[in-house]
C-alpha cells in the first residue's frame, strides 16, 4: 500500500519506516540462514517476550524471556 495522500513529511516517514522494517525482516532472514543466533539474539529487545503456537517437549510453551532465553 502506497501512501499517496498527506504532505511530503508524512509520505517520506512512511518510506523510511518501510525501509526499516525491510531492514530489520533480511536481518532476521540473514542471521537464520547463517546460523548466527547471536546475531539473531541481538535482534531482539534485552526484556523482549518471544511466544510460540507450540510446546517444547517438556510441555512447556515454547518461547524466550528475554536476549538470553
């Protein structure tokens, strides 16, 4: 979706926040497809909440408290 309404302020912050957001998704991609889980760690928030639709094997909810899991 293009903004194509508002002033040029406005449609410059939008491509900006998109490019970010691009940033931060081949982020993501690159660290995975290398391997590079700290890299990846460092993606994150130091006090971010990562919750998965699944359990681990001991019954818990998979997820990560935090950079260091």
């Amino acid at each position: 979706m293009a903004v194509t309404d508002g002033d040029l302020a406005t449609q410059v912050r939008y491509l900006v926040d998109r490019a970010a957001v691009s940033d931060a998704l081949i982020a993501f991609a690159h660290a995975i497809d290398t391997r590079d889980w700290e890299a990846y760690a460092a993606l994150y928030e130091a006090d971010g909440l990562l919750r998965l639709p699944f359990h681990d094997p001991d019954g818990t909810q998979a997820g990560y408290d935090g950079r260091e899991g």
